[in-house]
C-alpha cells in the first residue's frame, strides 16, 4: 500500500511497534481487569457465605437457618445476575437452597473456590466451606456454598477495561495524525527540491541550494548537483563548439560566395556553366545564412539570465529592424507597416532583443506571398510589453504549431528558410523572461507571433 510513498513506509516504520505496544497493553489491560472483576466477585461470595455461615444454628436438636436479606443483597447488579446457595448437614441432608448447586470434589474449613456449571448448563462461579456446628456432646458438620451467574463480572470487566482500550486507541490516532503530520513538514525540503528540478527549463543548469536541507538530503543534493555541473560543462561545450564551427566556417563562406559571384559576373557564353554557377551562389548563400543562424543560436543558448537593470527602447530598435528590411520586404512586393506606441521601454539584451524582432519579421516576409501585408504592432499590458507580427499569408495548419519550435523543422516547402528561426525567438524570449505565442490571425486569415517582454522600472 505504501510501497510508492517514502512517507507512506516511515509511517508505516513508525506506528508498527507502537501497534504493537497498544495490542499488547490492550491485551495486559484486558487480563487486569479480568482479576479485578474476580477479586470484586469472589469477595462479594465470600462475604455472603460467611453471614450466611454465621446464622446456622440448632433447633430443638436439628440444624436450622434463616437466610439473612443482607447475603443476597451484596449481589445485587443491574444485569440481574441469578444466586443460588446451598446449605447441606451431614448425610447429604439438605438444610436450604438448592441440589442443583455442584459442590465442590473436596471441602474443608478453609473457603474453596471454584467454577463449575448448574443442571441447565449455565456456568456460575461459586465457593464453599465447612463449618462445624457443636452441641451438647455433639457435633455437627454443615456445607455451606454460594454461587452466582457473571454477567455482572463479564459487565465489570468491560467497564474497566473500556477506558483503558479508549485512552490506548486515542494515543494510536494521535500518534498516527502527529507523525503524519510531522512527515509532511519534515519531508517539504525534499518536496521542494523536487520542485525546483522539476520546474526547470532544459537550459537552467544552476546548481540546488542545500542551504536549509536536512544533514541526510544534502548528500542526495550534491550528487544531483554534480551531474547538473557536469552536464552544463557538456552543453556549453558542444555551444562553443556550435559558435567556434560558425565562426570558421564564416569567413571561407563569405570568401566563397564573393568567388561566385565574381565569376558570375565575367563573360562567359557556356550556358551551362553559367547555370551551374548561379546554383553555387544561391546554395552558398543559404549555407552562409544557415551559418548566422546556428551561431546566433549558441548566442542565445549561452547568454547568461537578463539583469532587470538592462533597458531596451523597443520602439526604437523596432524601427530600425524595420528599416533594415525593408529591401527585402519590396523585392517581395509586401507591404510591412509598424503601429508602435512610442517610449516603450523592456528589460533585455538589445543584441538578442534585435535578433529577436529581426527573425519573427524575416519569418513572415517569407512565407508570405506577394503583395501581402506584415505589420509589427506594440501594445502595453500592466507590465507586459507585447509585440505582435501579424501578416495575411498561408498561416501555419494547427497540427504544425507545436513542431515549429523545433530545430530544423519546416511548415512549409514553398518559401525559402533553415527552420531556425522560431527556436531562435523562442530562446531569446525564454533568456529574457519572456513568452512567445501562435495563432491564426482574424477571421482564421494570415498568422500573428505574439512575444510578451517585461517593461523595465527603474530600481528603487
């Protein structure tokens, strides 16, 4: 039952034995009470016999008794117990009461105590002695024997027994809600670490703090922390090898393409070889910005968290994005516009901030189609700076949205792109605190980006 629960075993662990130590008071209480109930009866027996005993005597010659009411009222209980008495001369002459009271195999003048059962099966508890009766040169001796039923010592019993169960049943609960209860505060460090693994991001690699853990977490903590080192070790080295491959693979692609293009422009009637050289310029372009687009990347997967001292004027660096693609958005034939609200100020890096606008607006030119529309639109909400580019082109079918984040990972065949540029956004918005949404645009026409960045207040 506890088997998935480490709280569910130590519990488990711990109110075992005190089980145990409640069955087995339980069981001594029970045996207690049981001698106590038989002291109370035999006493009350005793004392009945003996004034029973006390008031035989002679008449004219014979032995003769008067049952005092005192005998019997010392048997007197609410659960109505039956009493049976026997007085019997020698000869086996009964004297009062009645034969179907058992005497015990031996008497003597000492009191016997003994059970047995009556004719009709019921079992009684019962004592006798002998008593000698002494007359003119005789002398006489006379069985006297009480009994009675126990219901009324079965009752005693479970009245002092029941408190006793109560109080030992109450200290089970108790003890059970207790230890509980301290197992679920104690374990709240563990359930926080926890946590704090779970809610972290694939590139958060900051070590646990073990400030407030308890001696035997710590050990547990360190090793975690140890593999976390050893893993951000392994991604920032395959990040600098990302950026490193970029950075040399740069400059001979720049050299390339210059080549290419250079012998394009010589004169040159092979047809073919002039086909094949517009190819090579085209593939070796795609391959340059392939290149920007892996070294940005390792850019902002190794950029360290924004400090909330870090201004940005989004506004202004919108237009400047803008103005830097406006080329290519009239070689299209689309019309970008921008409705900018004007001193919007966000907490980030304005490199990766820059990188961040320039991808989400390079994406929708191109996957719009010509004579399209993009526009770039800012908004304000609470403190929440909201960008969203929004264009009228093909938009992205639902059941792709949750892949395009993926690295590599194309919606489309018909326009050209590395499939980068998404997992960029996304990156750059999650270092700087940020959030990037998708969605159909009005009326399901075109697509919108949407990316909420913090607005920047000053520090007090």
């Amino acid at each position: 039952m506890f088997s998935g629960s480490l709280r569910g075993r130590l519990l488990w662990w711990l109110l075992l034995p005190l089980a145990a130590f409640v069955s087995i008071s339980g069981v001594i209480s029970y045996r207690n009470a049981q001698t106590t109930a038989d002291l109370v009866q035999d006493n009350a027996l005793l004392s009945s016999m003996r004034i029973i005993g006390e008031d035989i005597d002679w008449d004219n010659g014979n032995v003769s008794i008067q049952i005092p009411p005192a005998a019997l009222e010392l048997f007197e209980s609410p659960e109505q117990d039956s009493v049976f008495y026997r007085v019997e001369a020698s000869g086996h002459r009964l004297v009062e009461g009645s034969l179907e009271l058992p005497l015990p195999p031996q008497t003597g003048d000492k009191p016997t105590l003994y059970m047995t059962r009556l004719e009709d099966g019921r079992a009684v508890r019962a004592v006798a002695y002998v008593r000698q009766l002494y007359d003119t040169g005789r002398t006489e001796e006379v069985i006297v024997a009480v009994a009675k039923t126990e219901g009324s010592r079965d009752a005693m019993v479970w009245r002092l027994l029941r408190p006793q169960l109560f109080g030992e049943v109450l200290t089970l609960v108790l003890a059970m809600v207790f230890v509980y209860l301290g197992l679920t505060f104690e374990l709240r460090p563990l359930m926080k670490v926890k946590d704090d693994v779970a809610d972290r991001n694939p590139s958060q690699l900051q070590p646990i703090r073990v400030a407030r853990l308890h001696v035997e977490l710590r050990p547990i903590v360190d090793a975690i922390n140890q593999c976390i080192a050893r893993m951000g070790q392994q991604a920032a080295t395959q990040r600098q090898f990302i950026s490193d491959a970029a950075h040399q693979m740069r400059t001979p692609l720049t050299l390339l393409v210059a080549q290419i293009q250079f012998a394009r422009q010589r004169e040159n009637r092979d047809a073919p070889l002039a086909e094949a050289l517009a190819g090579m310029h085209k593939s070796s372009r795609k391959l340059t910005t392939l290149t920007d687009k892996l070294l940005l990347l390792a850019q902002a997967e190794s950029a360290a968290p924004v400090s909330a001292c870090e201004r940005v004027d989004l506004s202004a660096l919108i237009a400047g994005v803008l103005e830097e693609l406006i080329a290519f958005a009239q070689s299209r034939e689309i019309d970008l516009g921008a409705e900018l609200e004007d001193g919007m100020v966000v907490t980030g890096d304005e490199a990766l901030t820059a990188a961040l606008v320039t991808n989400l607006v390079d994406n929708a030119l191109r996957y719009t189609q010509a004579g399209g529309r993009v526009t770039v639109q800012t908004t304000r909400l609470n403190d929440i700076a909201i960008v969203r580019v929004i264009d009228n082109g093909p938009g992205i079918k639902p059941d792709a949205r949750a892949r395009v984040f993926e690295r590599f990972y194309r919606a489309s065949s018909h326009a050209d792109g590395t499939g980068l540029g998404l997992p960029i956004v996304r990156e750059i918005a999650h270092r700087q605190g940020g959030t990037v949404t998708l969605e159909s645009g009005e009326d399901g026409i075109g697509f919108v980006a949407t990316v909420g960045m913090r607005i920047w207040t000053a520090a007090t």
